[in-house]
C-alpha cells in the first residue's frame, strides 16, 4: 500500500561492510600512470609539470591528476600544493546483516518497514513527500528499472565515475547496494515498501565498481551532485577509522574541501559513520568522508532505538543518528530487525550504517520541499532540532539525537 499522500595501504568499513580492504592504483612500472587527488596548486603547473588534470574540484583548490608512479615528490614540489595523496582503491565486502531477497505483487512490506515507523515517516508524510527535490546516490548505481524506483528515477542524468574521476554513461547497479540505499531515501510505495522521500527525484552517481572503484571517484562523484543542483548527496561508503598522524598526507584537507564546496552550493552530503565499532573522538581517530565539516556524519539505531553492534560513534563526531537496523549485539539481530529495502529483482533485508544515512537524505528531501531556499546548514540545523531521544547535540552514540521526520516537518 502506498502510505505517503503525493503520488598507501589503507582498511575501509562503512558500505554495508564488516571490513573493506584497498590497496594502491597504478602502483606499477616506471611508465605506468597513476591518479593523484592534490591539494593546492593550479592546471597550468601540473601541465608544466608533466602531468595531466582529469578533474577540478572545490573551484580549482582540489584537483585529480594523473602523471608517473611514484611521483609524490614531484607534485609536492609543484608550486602552491599543500597536499598529494596516491589514489586508492576501495573493495566491496559482504553486509554487516543481511538476508535473501524477496518479491511481492503489491505494498504489502511497507508494513515490515519499522524505521519507517519508529521515525513518525509516514506521518510527516501528510505535510511533504519530497515533491521537487532530488536526491544523489553515490554508490555502486542504482536499478532504475525496479517498479518501486521507475517513478522516480532520472536515468538522464545518472552517471558513473569509476576510473580516476573520469565521467562515463549510467550503468546500473554492479550489485544491489546503490538499490537498496535508494530505496531507503526515496521509494515510491508504488509495490512494495516506500521511502522517507517518496516523491523525491533519484540520480545515481556510481562510483562504486562491481569490485572496486577508488577514493577520486567519490570526490568526483560530491563534486557532480553540486553540479547538477541534488539537494542531498547520500554516501553510504567510507575509509577509514584513521589515526591523526594519517593527516600529514592531506587526505582529509582534501575531502573537506570538496565537501563544504558542495555544500555552500547547497547540497547537503550524508555519510554513513561506519560499521567498525569504533569511537571517533577517542585519540583523534577519524572517518572519511565523514567527520569531516560540511556533511552529516549518521550512526544506526536498531529497533529498540539503541546503537546498532556494529556502528561507529564519538562526541562531536556524529551529527544525528538514525535507523540502520541490528541490535546491541550481532546475536540479539532477527531478520526483521534490519532495513528492508529495494534491490535488483525485489526486495531485502539489509543492516549496516549504509542504511541509517540514505534515511537522512530523504529526510533532506522532505525539508527541501517546504523550504527550497533553506542553505545546506539551515536544513542540517533543523534536522538536529527535529531529532530524539538525547538533550543537546553531543550524544556520543546519536549527535543530536535521533531522527524524527514527523517532528523535523512540523517544526517547519
């Protein structure tokens, strides 16, 4: 039924994943080309400089390039670069939790969709659905074809980055990832399960290959939402959790500065917070691309309204929190508590932070609506005002608390 009234060598986690393993791009022979993302600098020097710019990000203070391995010392040395860091690569692994997939002739699973419920979804529903915002979903693609996605789905701009920053056609989902984030933020309800934005137009921006993909890719890939005017960015994906000497290298100066460039041309960039356990804030540990300024950083809850077993959490480091399914404990988790969601061919149940953001950026989508003109950190503010369950907003384990769209759309 429809419920809504409109019709170096690196470890990541955070895409659904226990654990994410990457290792270095284009480490070969003397001749071979490498990507570099580069702090600072200008097209001109690197070009002088031998190397060739495949991407300008954060208006030209962020650049990907490409040149010979091994040639950090080179682009360090190119006048005005404060930063360079080898590209590298990020390899998908299983989900936290998850469950085969299902198929149904009618909405019946909208009535399996307790994230949905426990956030008053349906309810904020009779004041905004998202009708006239669009959501990014950088991840491995979306299923455009899927009955509860077809609706919405913007197949002329979806794109993919997936070789360096380089842009290349849509191709669909490499997996069902992108598909089942997708439908978290934004389903229509038309078959199975709906959305937290029903109504909200979907872009996929894949920069997650079949396999792999790499770090320039993301930052190509926040650069694109910007560009084409999304109203929310969703990245269920991340490396990390990093010690603080992992800085020197400029990764993190890098991602920011992408990332609050997004955001000042309005678009607001939702970050899983990662499945490694982990507390962000204990010895300068952090999580990238969240925990970074200009995105919301998002933990899970499960259905009791507790952090999810795996989630990552930190004091000033997550922004709120929000369904992602799973319990304290991997062995207190049932089927029915995960996330079910789209996926190519039907429907599963998934666990994992990947799910609790993709909430978020719906919830983007629903502000949006009442207020188009709200600036990317107006939306975030009342997003945070609209949450639950902690005073303030520097819970360890939710931010601000968690999220309640009835209460974010009523305030507004």
């Amino acid at each position: 039924m429809t419920r809504h009234t409109k019709t170096r060598r690196r470890v990541l986690q955070g895409i659904t994943a226990a654990g994410l393993s990457v290792g270095m791009i284009g480490a070969g022979s003397a001749g071979s080309s490498t990507t570099y993302v580069v702090t600072g600098g200008s097209s001109g020097r690197f070009e002088d400089a031998g190397f060739s710019v495949t991407r300008e990000l954060a208006g030209g203070s962020v650049s990907i390039v490409s040149g010979p391995a091994d040639a950090e010392d080179d682009l360090e040395a190119v006048s005005g670069v404060s930063g360079v860091t080898e590209n590298f690569e990020v390899d998908l692994a299983d989900p936290v939790e998850s469950a085969e997939p299902q198929t149904t002739d009618d909405a019946e699973f909208t009535d399996l969709q307790w994230d949905k419920e426990i956030t008053d979804t349906f309810e904020a529903h009779d004041y905004a659905t998202g009708e006239g915002t669009r959501i990014v979903i950088a991840d491995t693609g979306v299923d455009g074809s899927h009955p509860d996605l077809e609706g919405n789905f913007n197949e002329d701009l979806s794109v993919s980055f997936v070789d360096g920053g380089e842009e290349a056609p849509h191709l669909g989902d490499s997996g069902d990832h992108g598909t089942h984030v997708a439908g978290t933020a934004a389903a229509t309800g038309d078959v199975g399960v709906t959305g937290t934005a029903p109504d909200a137009e979907i872009v996929s921006v894949r920069v997650l290959g079949p396999d792999s993909s790499s770090f320039a890719d993301i930052l190509a890939g926040s650069d694109y939402a910007a560009s084409i005017g999304a109203d929310a960015a969703n990245y269920s994906l991340g490396a990390g959790p990093f010690p603080p000497q992992m800085n020197e290298d400029g990764t993190r100066v890098a991602v920011q500065r992408v990332m609050q460039d997004a955001a000042r041309r309005g678009t607001v960039s939702t970050v899983s917070a990662g499945n490694a356990e982990t507390n962000l804030q204990q010895g300068g540990m952090y999580y990238l691309p969240g925990t970074v300024q200009g995105v919301m950083t998002v933990s899970a809850s499960g259905p009791n309204d507790e952090l999810a077993f795996y989630s990552n959490y930190g004091t000033n480091e997550i922004e709120v929190g929000a369904p992602g399914g799973g319990r304290a404990t991997e062995d207190e988790t049932e089927e029915e508590d995960q996330v079910l969601s789209t996926v190519p061919g039907g429907y599963a149940w998934f666990a994992g932070t990947s799910m609790a953001a993709p909430q978020v950026a719906g919830l983007v989508g629903l502000v949006r609506e009442l207020e188009p003109e709200m600036n990317a950190n107006q939306v975030e503010n009342n997003i945070a005002h609209g949450a639950e369950l902690v005073n303030g907003r520097s819970s360890p384990e939710f931010g601000a608390g968690r999220i309640n769209a009835l209460n974010t759309v009523q305030r507004i």
